[in-house]
C-alpha cells in the first residue's frame, strides 16, 4: 500500500495533491481497527492523505450542522446585517458599473478611468499598460499621446472630469480602438458578473462587523466568527474568532500571514491569542498547529465547535485567558487552549510545547526529534508578569495574575488528564504526520454536500438567540454527527429507545465490555495495562450512564479504542458486525471457536432480536439468512488484512492502540 507523508512540523509549502471525493462508508470492504469509524479507517486504508481546502460556500451548511447539532452561534462575515449592507452596496455599484459599460456613450471612457496605469506598471488581466503581458501594450504609447489632455504629469487619469469630457474622451478611443475595448469589455462585463456572488468583506469591514456583532451581545453570550478574506464563495486563508461582550479571543494562531490576510493584535486591541513566539526559544521554525496549506479552514471551524459546545464548557474549565508585560513592557493578552482542541493539530511538537507550558517550573527544555525548544512556562510568565504589573503601578493585574497563579496546580491537574484521552484519540491516527485534521478536512467536505444550501446570501442571524454561559442549552431534538452514521450502519427497530438500543442490546454490550475489562488481569499486553483498564472502566461507565444517543455512541467508540488483547480485539469487530447484520449471531457464528467465554456473555441473544443466521453452506443463492453472515465474514477478512498490512509496515498503529501479535494469534478463519 502506498502513502504520501508529510513533515509534521514543516512550515514550507507541502505543494499540491489531489483532492479525493470519500464515499459514505456503507459498504463492507472496510477494515476496522480499535475504536476508529468505518471512515477514518477507510482514509488510512486508502492512503491519500490529501486535505481538503473549504471553500467559503462550503461554510455555510458546516456551520449550520453544528448551530443545530451543538447549540452553537457561529457567524461567517457579511452574515450581520452590518455585513449584507456593506455586501448590497458593493453588489449595487457591479451593477451600475455593467450598466456604465453597456453604455456606448461612456463605456470607454470608463473602462480607461478604471484600468489605465502609468508607464511602468503591471495590473491585473483587465489593465491597460505598456508592459509585457497587456492586452494593450503594443497600442500603449499611441494611446498615451491621444489622451495626453486627460493625464497628470505622472501619466495618471485625471480625477473628477466632468460629463462632458468623459463624452469627448470615449469618441477618442471608439474611433481608432473599439474592436479592442470591445472584446475587452466584453470580457470585463462577464468576469463582474461572475464575481457577484463571491463578493464578501476585506479586512477593515470584517474588524468593523467583528466590533458591531461584540456592542451587541448580552452578558455571557458567544459568538464565534469566521473571515474568509473576502470571499463568499471561493478559496482562500480563513481564519476564526471568539466574540464575547467583554472580549475576543483568537484561538488559533496560524503564523504571519501578511497584513491583509490575517487577523493580529494592533487590528483588535485587546484580542487575546495564542501566539508562542515570545516564549519559546530555537533554532528551528516555532511549531504551529497547522503544517499544511489547506487545513485552515477545518482547524479554524473546529476550534470554535470544541469551545462553544456544550454551553462552552471546555472554553470555561480547560482554557486560559491572561493579561501581561511582554519583554517592551507592553500589555499584550495570552490565550492556554484547551487540550480537546489539540488532537487537530497536525503538529505533534506544537502540542508537546503547549503541554510543557503547564510544568511546575519557570522554563522547561523540549527535545522533539532533533529539535529544541526552550519553553518558558504559564507559571514562569505569570510571575514575570506579576513583577512587572507591580512595577507599572498596575496592582489591579497583578492581583489578578496571583489568582491564576495560585489556580494553576488544580487546572495543571485537570487539564493534563483531559490532554491523556485526547491524545489517545489522535494517536490512532498518526502515521509519518497526524491524519487527524486531513482526515476532518475530508469529512467537512462530505458534510457540505449533505446540506441542501440555498444560493441566497440573507441568513438568519439573531443576537437574541446567541448562547449564553450562563443559561443551559435549549432543549430540542437534534441529528447528531453519530447518529447520521448509525442511521447508515444500524437498522432500527421500533423496540429500540431513544439511545438506540434495545434493552437486550444494553445488556449484552455491558456485558461484553465488563469481559473485557476482567481480562486485562490476564492480558499479554503489559505496557499501560494499568491506565487502559482505567480507561476501559471510565468509558464502560460513561455508556452505561449516557443520557443520550449521541453520548452512548461516543462512549462505545472510546472504550474499544483502549482494545489489546485477543478478546478485547474480537470484542473490536462487534459494533461494525453487529451494525451491518443487524444480529449478533451473525457475527458470532464467526468468532464462537475463537474466544467461547466471550459468546457466553453474548448468547442470550435469540433470533427475536435479529436475522436468524443459518449454518453456511455451498450455496450461492443470497437469502436473508445468508447475506448478514457474508457481511460479517466480509469484515473480518479486511480487518484480518489490515492487521497483515501493519505487520508489514505498510499500515503504521501506535504500539498502544492495538496488540496485532495477539489478535494475530487469535487465528481468524475465514
């Protein structure tokens, strides 16, 4: 199996790679390993690794997804009223310009007062210049003395010429020219026309409705905003804030991105951000989050679903905000983000340097392959910022800065066990670089084109109905991210109650993971025995106590991530067999002679609660009893491929997500 690889930690251009469409993974031919979903082993199965850039269309039903599914306000700019009237104004004057070009009284004349340059000068497709490259260049000079009445000293388009002189300077051109204007207006007149619908906001705008959406939040309510670089429809580098009424907070820092394409502190006084820079010492580049080109977007948008959801609980507990002398004794403003965040980073050194900025020391040296980061820490720069604020007077932050200061052992504590579980997850993603975040560029594609988004720019967007952190998110019914793909893979029955299950399917799954945990006590597999049983127990809780689908869903894929023995790895193929079969006998007919103290657990399952599976035979006529026990062999036989392939190195696994030796060992026959 072939794979593209890509540099972690690389900040220089990754190049092109091709963009591939992923299918809804309904199909059998996937292999399964630990807790990763039928897609994600499908991308890795695959082997391009290539992201997906969003487009700025691509935005709007994201967002959508996650306002329903999370309770969330995200605003893409140009969505605020402030916006659609800066949008309309720009769309009125396109067309009052098509009209003036439609005009055969004016059209050259105003085509020359918006594309003429001076000598020297090169512009775009559309300009008049005398340099290589110009659809005019050969007419320049000719050009140049017929206008000479109408140009500065500097070779400019006088400003302001009246009516009149517009008239007399289009009869000019028209006599000698108007072939050439003609095609080039023409070109003109249909490239404004195309561009209507990717009109949006530059920069300036977006600060303005950035400040406009802030002057009118309620106390405790949130709102997450996206600047697409002015566009509405097409490519470029987004990037995301946070706006409460008291502040705004950039959660993701993505380098220097040039003046106009990125937001900094001197554009939004005040903006709390999470620039390392100044507290981190090497010789190679500062390690940032986003290592591709493409991901911005993705890593943009996640950011905000991570914070804001669940009324913003991990913005409220497992983030840190604080105000700061910097090295010029200057008021800059630091954002701590919370670990969940983490497992998108594509930069495994971005994220050791977060996590040592939480050492009980002033500094701290991270050694990551051949690179050195000296790190200086949250505690090392609060108490350089507590110094410093007392010796500029400013007790109020100083006082403040002590508060944090002496909350940092207790959020120390929390934060890295949230960071452990978090970076689990992304761990079974990782190859040469992390596919997480590829991986999630690849599914936010396949959730815009899910969406049925309408063409329209007005949307709905209410201040009023923003979050408040203070107030529980309404209740309403939702369609989950996981329960989409449980509508794909599990067929429902009216018995089943609103996570999903049946009884006997709770039952039965509980069950098998208490099995599973008993077994660790014997298991082959010794590094970590002790925190994954841990795990195990956290997780097999966390399903027996869910409140919802979504949450019974999630604690059922977290606790087989921990899988390593031979049962904990049979254990592996039940929610992808027992989801395609609809039957646990299906599956188990397979896995019986494999591991029969497991199936004890299991056969109280009875052919009322699934297809009665009938013992194989040569047949090849498919019937309802033979097509469940073909799609559980089916699954096996690709995750027993799967396993082949690690063993040969062609499918890269942490030595902690699964024990191939031993499931190996277990000798599937299929």
């Amino acid at each position: 199996m072939t794979k593209k690889h890509l540099n972690p930690d690389s900040q220089t251009d990754l190049g092109d790679t091709e963009k591939v469409e992923l299918e809804d993974t309904d199909s059998v031919g996937i292999p399964t390993e630990g807790d990763l979903s039928q897609s994600k082993m499908k991308f890795i199965w695959e082997g391009d690794f290539s992201s997906y850039q969003l487009k700025a269309a691509d935005l709007r039903p994201i967002t959508r997804h996650y306002k329903q599914k999370n309770h969330i306000q995200i605003v893409i700019n140009g969505e605020h009223s402030f916006g659609q009237e800066l949008i309309s104004k720009k769309l009125a004057a396109m067309d009052e310009q098509i009209k003036g070009l439609n005009n055969d009284s004016l059209k050259y004349a105003l085509y020359i007062q918006k594309h003429w340059l001076q000598p020297g000068y090169l512009g775009d497709q559309f300009c008049i210049s005398n340099m290589f490259g110009s659809d005019f260049s050969k007419v320049y000079k000719e050009l140049k003395q017929l206008l000479a009445p109408y140009l500065t000293n500097d070779g400019e388009i006088k400003k302001g010429l009246s009516t009149q002189e517009l008239l007399d300077l289009n009869e000019i051109v028209k006599a000698k020219f108007a072939a050439l204007f003609d095609a080039k207006i023409t070109r003109y007149i249909a490239f404004l026309d195309e561009s209507k619908s990717d009109v949006c906001l530059d920069k300036q705008e977006v600060i303005d409705e950035i400040k406009k959406i802030q002057s009118g939040l309620k106390p405790g309510q949130l709102a997450g905003y996206v600047y697409t670089n002015n566009r509405r429809v097409g490519e470029s580098h987004f990037e995301v804030v946070i706006i409460s009424p008291e502040t705004i907070i950039k959660p993701v820092h993505w380098g220097n991105q040039g003046r106009e394409r990125g937001l900094y502190s001197e554009d939004l006084p005040g903006m709390f951000d999470t620039k390392i820079d100044s507290f981190v010492q090497t010789t190679s580049a500062i390690p940032l989050p986003q290592a591709g080109h493409e991901e911005c977007g993705t890593l943009g948008i996640m950011y905000l679903n991570e914070l804001l959801k669940d009324n913003s609980k991990q913005l409220r507990e497992n983030t840190m905000l604080f105000s700061f002398y910097d090295k010029n004794n200057s008021l800059a403003h630091f954002f701590f983000p919370s670990p969940q965040v983490l497992r998108f980073s594509q930069s495994s050194a971005y994220n050791s340097v977060i996590k040592a900025m939480l050492e009980d020391a002033p500094d701290v040296e991270v050694i990551h392959g051949n690179k050195k980061y000296r790190v200086k820490t949250l505690r090392g720069i609060l108490e350089e910022s507590i110094e410093a604020a007392k010796k500029c007077g400013n007790s109020e932050l100083a006082a403040r800065n002590q508060k944090i200061l002496d909350d940092l052992p207790s959020f120390r504590k929390h934060w890295l066990q949230s960071y452990d579980l978090c970076e689990q997850k992304r761990s079974l993603m990782e190859d040469r670089h992390n596919l997480y975040l590829a991986y999630t560029t690849q599914r936010m594609r396949r959730k815009a084109d899910e969406q049925d988004e309408c063409a329209d720019l007005q949307a709905d967007f209410e201040l009023e109905n923003l979050q408040s952190l203070s107030e529980s998110p309404p209740e309403q019914e939702i369609v989950t991210e996981a329960t989409n793909t449980a509508k794909e893979e599990i067929k429902q029955s009216s018995s089943k109650d609103e996570q999903g299950f049946t009884p006997q399917q709770l039952t039965i799954i509980i069950e098998a993971m208490q099995k599973a945990v008993t077994s660790m006590g014997t298991s082959h597999f010794v590094s970590g025995r002790d925190d994954k049983e841990k795990l195990l127990v956290h997780f097999k809780s966390a399903f027996e106590n869910a409140t919802n689908g979504q949450e019974r869903h999630e604690a059922l894929r977290n606790f087989v991530t921990t899988a390593s023995t031979p049962r904990q790895g049979l254990l592996n193929f039940f929610p992808a067999a027992y989801g395609k079969t609809n039957s646990a006998i299906a599956f188990y007919e397979h896995i019986k002679n494999q591991d029969p103290s497991l199936v004890e657990v299991l056969k109280t399952m009875d052919g009322k609660k699934g297809i009665k599976v009938l013992p194989q035979s040569n047949s090849s006529e498919e019937t309802a009893a033979t097509i469940p026990a073909d799609q559980a062999r089916g699954i096996m036989q690709h995750f027993k491929r799967a396993i082949q392939a690690e063993r040969s190195s062609e499918l890269k696994t942490g030595n902690d997500s699964v024990d191939s030796q031993n499931l190996c060992d277990t000798g599937l026959k299929i």
